[in-house]
C-alpha cells in the first residue's frame, strides 16, 4: 500500500489528524522506565501502545535515539508498530538533505533499515538530493518547507526576483515538478497559520501536511485546521511530541498520554466539525 493511501485509511478508520512524535529523553521518562537497558524501547512502545487508538501515525526522531546510540530500538519500535499497528504509518523524522550518492543510503536507511512509510527531507541541495527518496514510488516524501521555528525565517523568507518568498517557491517546485508519484508531502509549522493557508493555496487539496508546532511550541489547533484541511476536513499530519510523551511522569504515565492524545485528537475534530460546517467550505 502507497504511502498516502495509508495515511488516508488511517485518518477514517481513526477519525484522527494526530500524529504523536517519538522524542524520547530519558531524563524525562518515569522512573519505571529509566532502570531497564532498553528504557528507550519500553518507553515508545508502552506510548504507541497508549495512544495508537486516538493517532493516524507516529513520527520518530531520529536524533534523539542516535544522540543515545539507541538506534536498534528505534529499529525494534518501528517493527513493532509494524507488527501491532500495521494501518498506522511511520514518518522518520530525520530531514536529510545530501547529494544523491549518498542520499541513496540515506533512503535505504529510512525505508530498510527502519522500514519507515515516510521520511522528512530538507530540499535545499536541490532535486538531485530528493530523487533517490522518489525512486520509492510506495513511500512518502516529506519536504521541508516552512518550519515552525522563528529562526526558519531568516531562509525561507528569503525573495525571489519575482518577489515570491523562498518557502512558496519550495511548495510549488514540490507540486509542479517533484510530486511525479504523488508521494510528497510538505512540512508547515503551526505556528505560521498564514503560511499554511498559503501553502495550501498553492499545492492543492491532495498534498498532505506536515504540521509541528501545537502543544508545546505553542501553535493554535484552530488555526491550523482552518489553514491547512482541505475540503473534505483532511490533508493534514498534525504533530505533538512533548505534551503527549510526558503528560505524567508518575506511575499513570501511560494512561495520561493516552488521556492528552484523545483531548489532542478531541481539540482537532472539533476545529475540523466547525470548518465543515463553515457556509464557505467548498
């Protein structure tokens, strides 16, 4: 199954636009978990077990298991979302961006070795840096575009003769030239509203989002439906990390990220229940 076909009977089947980021830190975790020497494991899993009802996804990323030379958990936590969760994908957040040669191994490491359904790229080496990742017509591409941080800025901003900001010419050189296998996807932080609508307006309706940002970087879930869902209240990976991980680092660890992904999930249906209703929505 195609990337995108996943991820749509992902967001029916669980009517949720959530994706829930793996960021583990274990001077976080609770107790229960920081004596096991597979902390990092038992930690995601007992989160993707909590929280995998209420998610259309989940979203590793790859430093915070590299930095703890945890990389064969993370191996071991997506084959066992694979295992338990086969209709929920897998984004590798790990935005590599390098010259073909070695952008292949970076493809095989995403969709090989972690067995990932889709992978986040920075495009800034340009297409030759992106077209080993698209010669794997069954996954997804997710191409940075307009990042939530306030310092994405200081690029993306950036003006073309034309007067086009850098962050829209991404978006349509992805719509018009890349998408050849309609796998690609664009990330847009939550925290520039303005940006997605735009964003959105110059893709299309099809293209999914990738959207950080909300929880604790502070992004508005109500904005972010309006700027980002297509017609049909779609369209959209919305992403929290944090608030979710570490709801509770008591012994109810689990229940209360399980109880913030459904309040996470609950908070984004209710923005995409209003803009349905909404006179204009066409």
């Amino acid at each position: 199954m195609k990337f995108t076909e996943k991820l749509s009977a992902a967001w029916r089947n669980n009517n949720s636009l959530l994706m829930v980021g793996l960021d583990p830190d274990i001077n976080r975790f609770p107790e229960e978990c920081r004596q096991s020497k597979t902390a990092i494991y038992d930690f995601c899993t007992g989160i993707v077990d909590a929280t995998a009802p209420y998610a259309c996804g989940f979203k590793p990323q790859i430093a915070y298991f590299a930095s703890q030379r945890a990389e064969e958990q993370l191996a071991a936590i997506c084959e066992y979302i694979k295992k338990n969760y086969p209709h929920l994908p897998i984004v590798l957040d790990s935005k590599r961006g390098d010259i073909g040669t070695t952008a292949e191994h970076y493809a095989k490491e995403a969709f090989e070795r972690y067995r990932a359904d889709a992978v986040t790229v920075n495009p800034y080496m340009g297409a030759d840096s992106i077209e080993p990742y698209l010669a794997w017509e069954d996954k997804g591409v997710i191409i940075l575009c307009r990042t939530s941080n306030h310092g994405g800025s200081d690029l993306q901003f950036a003006t073309l003769e034309d007067g086009t900001p850098l962050y829209l010419h991404v978006a349509r050189l992805v719509a018009e030239k890349w998408n050849r296998t309609g796998q690609c996807g664009l990330v847009v932080g939550a925290t520039f509203p303005e940006e997605i609508a735009k964003v959105r307006q110059v893709i299309g309706p099809d293209m999914p989002l990738l959207i950080p940002g909300i929880g604790a970087q502070g992004g508005d879930v109500q904005n972010t439906v309006v700027a980002g869902c297509n017609a049909l209240g779609e369209g959209v990976l919305i992403n929290s990390s944090r608030a979710i991980l570490y709801a509770s680092a008591g012994t109810d660890w689990r229940e209360a990220a399980a109880q913030m992904a459904i309040n996470t999930r609950d908070e984004i249906n209710e923005a995409r229940h209003s803009l349905l209703l909404a006179p204009n929505n066409a």
